[in-house]
C-alpha cells in the first residue's frame, strides 16, 4: 500500500506545539490525496521549519515539491497557531504535482505549462475543501474568489509572454508588480483550470495527468 511517509526536522524542538496538527494534516491527505489521486510511489514529506523556506504570512505555511515522492512543508515555528485544514490543503496542492510526475514526467517549458501546473494544484486543493468539508485557507479563498474580470486583466497582460520560456517567475507567481496583483500565474492557472473543468463536467483529480500540449491547445481557445 503507498502511503505518505512524514519526516519532521525538529532537532531544536521548535514544531513540538504543532505535532498534533501535522500529524492530523498528514493523515487525513494519506486517506484522502493518496487515495484520490492513485498515488503509484511512496512520497517522503519533510516538515521543518520555515527558515529555510516560503511561506504564505497568513497561515504560516509553505510547500515545494522536488521530485515524484519528496516534498516540503515549512512551518513558521515562530507563529502562535497553525489550521489544521490550511496545513492539509497545502500538503494536498503539493502532493498533487508529486503524483503528476509519477504518471507523466514532462518538463514545463512554458510559462502556459507552469501556469497549468499551479493552477491544478490550486484546483486539486480546492477540490479537497470541499471533499472533506474543510473550509478554504487564505490562498485558496483568494484564487477561488479573484473575479473573471481580474482573471482575463492578467490574462491580457500575459498573452505575448504565455509560450515563452523566459519570464519572471517571482514577480508572476509571488510577488506581482506594479501591473499584476500578487500570486496572478496561480490565479490565471484556476481560472483556466475552471473553464477546463466546466466544459468537460470533471474534476481536478481527472486531469491532472493531462498533457501540457492539450492544456495549450485548450487555452488557446480561450484567450
């Protein structure tokens, strides 16, 4: 059986008063992403804390994943609480690409491959909300909520740059700048992602292995 085989770096004892959350998180996505998402490797998680990594201010958290059975989740140990259910979605958004690249191991190339990459992540984790009736952390509520009108702005603004392999990550995915609101390549990806699932009457978990080249020919169609 795969499963989730959790590592928490805690020489200094600092994540000690979030064991309990971690522990929850881990198992729920076991029971849950594993499962959803036909998971074919065991996938090591490392928690640490988040000194050496990202994380979203507002819940305290982060993730990054390397490969198709290692993933991160950094914690800011300096924070009085974390949501459980912040911490599951994230370890669902992450544990989404982990499992693509099980089944499909192309590279991104594109800004148009990165951008559907995330935005299924976002949607595999916003999918999970809902399937385990867990209300949406502060990421998720943003992409969910970010207007068609906003959505199609960064659009426009993307277009010319959306089959390049030259961008700025950072300022696209993170940070924005003076013209796209922060986290714009995560939301355009949802929205895109959206209108996919829409027209087909599917979800997140039955496209994520699609092929970059079909996400294209689809989103061409759009903007």
């Amino acid at each position: 059986m795969v499963n989730i085989i959790p590592y928490i770096a805690n020489a200094n004892g600092k994540l000690d008063k979030f064991t309990a959350q971690i522990n929850d998180a881990i198992n729920k996505a076991n029971i849950y992403a594993i499962s959803k998402l036909k998971a074919k490797l065991d996938i090591d998680i490392v928690i640490n804390d988040a000194f050496i990594g990202d994380i979203i201010p507002e819940t305290h958290i982060g993730g990054h994943t390397y490969a198709n059975n290692f993933i991160t989740i950094t914690i800011d140990s300096g924070c009085e609480s974390i949501k459980t259910g912040d911490l599951f979605l994230t370890i669902c958004h992450e544990l989404c690409h982990a499992i693509r690249w099980q089944y499909n191991n192309e590279w991104m190339v594109t800004l148009s491959d990165n951008i559907f990459f995330e935005g299924l992540a976002t949607a595999f984790a916003i999918e999970s909300a809902i399937g385990n009736s867990i209300e949406l952390d502060y990421f998720t509520k943003t992409m969910k909520q970010r207007s068609e009108i906003d959505n199609k702005k960064i659009a426009n603004y993307l277009k010319d740059r959306l089959d390049s392999d030259r961008y700025d990550f950072r300022s696209i995915f993170f940070n924005g700048d003076n013209t796209l609101p922060r986290w714009s390549g995560y939301s355009l990806g949802y929205y895109f992602v959206k209108e996919y699932l829409n027209k087909y009457n599917k979800k997140a978990s039955d496209i994520f292995t699609l092929q970059y080249s079909d996400f294209t020919t689809f989103r061409k169609k759009l903007i």
